[in-house]
C-alpha cells in the first residue's frame, strides 16, 4: 500500500533527485512520471522492493547470494560498467565477531567491534574521560564540553592510523586498553585546545583484534535487548535501484580509503589499514551499543549521522550514566563532535552563545550547526522495570514506541 512521504523525506528526496533521475529503475520509483520527486503527502509504493522482501523470506538468503537477485545485480552491473559480479555475492561470508566490551564508572559496555570503529573508540573515549570528573565540571558547560571534545580528538587521530578490517590489517586491542587512556588523558590541557597526533598503544602489533544509515533501539519483557544499526552510506547510497528488485544499492565503497590522507565524503581521513583490497570490508562509525548496570540491561543506543554516530552515542551515554538523565532527556541534550580532521569542533547552536565564545577563546575552531544527528534509545525507568523508548527530538519523522 505504500507510505506517505512526510516533509522531511521530501526535502531529503528533492535534494538528489537529479542523479536518482539518471538511473531508469531509480526514476521510476522516487520520481512522478514528469522527473519531479515525490511531494510530502504523496503516497510512495514500492511493489518490487515488497516482491524482494517476500522471496527473501520464503526464500532465504540463497535467493538473495546466489540466485535471482544476485543474477540480476550482476547482469545490470556488465551492462553499465560495474565491477560486481555473482561470484562476488556467492563469495560473500556475513562474519559473526565478538563484541567489544570496557567499563565506564561501574557500568558495562558493549560495542560493535572492527571493522567498524565505533565500538572502539566509544569504548577509548569512555576511559579517557574515566579520569574526569565530568558531573564536577557541569553538563555542557565550556570545561565540559572542551575536555570532551579534547577526547574526541585523540581518539579520532588514532582511528585515521589503526583503524580498517581486522581480516587484513592488525588493528590494536591496546586501543581499549586502561593503561593507554590515562596516558592520552595526561595530554589533555584543561585550559587550551592542542594539536594531537596518533598514540602507540600496547602490545599494537601483538595483541589484535580477530581477524543512509538507520538505528533502533528495542527491549522486551524477558530479557531482549538489542542495538541495531544499518546504513547504505550517504543519502540514497549510490542513487541506483536495481531493476526489477527495488533496492537501492549502497556508496559503502567511500568508506574506504581512496588514497591515505584523502577526505571521503565525510571529511574523515585513512590510512594504509583502510585502504582497497579485494573481499575487504571498508571501515564505518556505526555504534550500536549495550549499557549493563550489575549485569544488566540499562541501556540500548545507537544514531546515524556518519562520523558523529560515535559521538552522538557517546554523548547519550555520558548524559545517561554520569547526569543521570532518563533517554528522552540526555537524546535532547546539545551536542558536539570533534574528528581531528578537520580540525573544527562541530557545535550545536543549542549551547549559549557565551559557552561558544569560550570554547573559541580555548582555541577550538567552531563550525556552529542549528542540529547534528539522529539517535534513538531504549532505557530503564528509576523502578528497574519501566521501559523509556526516547526518539531524538531533531527528527520529525518517527517516534518511540511500546506495546
């Protein structure tokens, strides 16, 4: 029966339709007969994407590897100069990895491990700022938001340097290490913003880890929790629908690194550990992640949003374990995110303009944004037993939900 296209995906459609209208099968689904995108009220149907769904379910994942929607990517593929083929579908292996895990003022967390680089360095920052007392500095005050950032900054300059595929490059689990926290830590100025570069961590080539995004939190009432993360890049991936299939193909491809030191779309720069190599998987931010409290469930949380999905997470956890806040609350919290490169602190104009005048002051280089981020949780009430579904105020399509 299709869906309503709300004001939000229309602005978002509008804003692409011209290379979706490149694409014949991309037309045809997004855009009216006359090339123009959908308008907010309109209904979007989508009859061959519902037909890709139904066989995968009766199906099952044979149909979608190895049989006709991989026949018919590959087909569309030789006709137009791509480079994917079937055997690359029959080859492809979805790897189950353990998950990362650290603690954070008395309280478990679990993350995505590599090759994406959330958990990693949520896990990093986290024990930075183990040796702050950051409910004594104030919630979003300038000394809260620099030593943050400051974190952010170190971690990030490690990321560009030792982040990509454990399957082929030795990505250091020294990285969550305790130890190396308090020696990034000391490097912090209190009263300045500096210049970093990567850190060694222990053991870094001993000890390894093993060789359009959308996130929902959800819990149940015995026991489930779960943090689910997806994404196919940038708005619309790569603009492509396959025909006959009604997928849009994903752009994951800039996730690598093109050349070491090149931005990709999202300003986030590599190294040789995330460079392009045959079978590979590219390196992502995205961080779904498990707050345990006594061994139990406290907290589910995750965001879309590139690079500041790591701190949008981190950032919900913060507000969560050391402000005490409830989801909806520390979701509408003011943000702010620092990626080394650029060398900007990215800042909601939620925070005051004299809190932004003394970050400048501390010599961090605003980029002032009206709203950063999507994020969405699932926490507990003070009982121990209510469920508090939060969806992020700066989005107006979605909502929280039980039942």
């Amino acid at each position: 029966n299709g869906f309503p296209v709300t004001r939000n995906y229309a602005s978002r459609l509008a804003g692409v339709a011209k290379d979706l209208d490149k694409f014949p099968a991309s037309r045809a689904v997004f855009l009216k007969p006359d090339g123009s995108p959908w308008n907010a009220g309109d209904t979007l149907r989508q009859p061959d994407l519902t037909t890709t769904f139904r066989s995968l379910a009766e199906q099952g994942s044979d149909w979608f590897y190895r049989g006709p929607f991989a026949q018919r990517t590959a087909a569309w593929m030789r006709a137009n100069g791509g480079l994917l083929t079937e055997a690359d579908f029959a080859n492809y292996v979805a790897k189950s990895r353990e998950p990362l895990r650290t603690t954070y003022r008395g309280h478990e967390i679990i993350g995505f491990p590599p090759p994406s680089s959330g958990g990693v360095h949520v896990a990093q920052i986290l024990n930075i700022l183990e040796h702050f007392d950051l409910k004594a500095l104030g919630a979003n005050s300038p000394d809260f938001v620099h030593v943050v950032a400051e974190a952010m900054k170190l971690a990030f300059a490690d990321r560009v340097h030792w982040l990509g595929d454990p399957d082929f490059a030795p990505v250091p689990r020294g990285l969550v290490d305790k130890g190396y926290a308090a020696q990034l830590a000391r490097q912090i100025d209190l009263k300045r913003a500096t210049s970093v570069q990567h850190g060694t961590p222990p053991n870094a080539t001993s000890d390894v880890f093993g060789k359009h995004t959308t996130h929902f939190s959800a819990a149940d009432t015995v026991g489930n929790w779960v943090a689910c993360t997806a994404t196919i890049n940038t708005s619309y991936g790569s603009k492509v629908v396959v025909p006959g299939t009604g997928v849009v193909l994903n752009n994951e491809m800039d996730d690598f690194s093109a050349q070491p030191g090149v931005a990709n779309f999202f300003g986030l720069v590599g190294a040789e550990a995330n460079a392009v190599a045959p079978g590979k998987r590219p390196l992502s931010s995205m961080s779904p992640t498990i707050v345990l409290k006594n061994g139990k469930p406290i907290l589910s949380v995750g965001a879309a949003g590139g690079p500041t999905i790591i701190t949008q997470t981190l950032l919900a956890i913060i507000h969560t374990v050391d402000f005490g806040r409830d989801p909806a609350d520390a979701l509408a919290q003011p943000r702010f995110h620092q990626q080394w490169s650029p060398d900007e602190l990215r800042i909601e104009k939620k925070f005051s303009t004299e809190v932004r005048r003394e970050l400048e002051r501390r010599g961090h280089k605003l980029n002032e944004l009206n709203s950063m981020g999507a994020c969405q949780a699932v926490g507990l009430a003070r009982d121990g037993k209510t469920f508090l579904g939060a969806h992020d105020p700066r989005v107006s399509d979605g909502k929280a939900a039980g039942f």
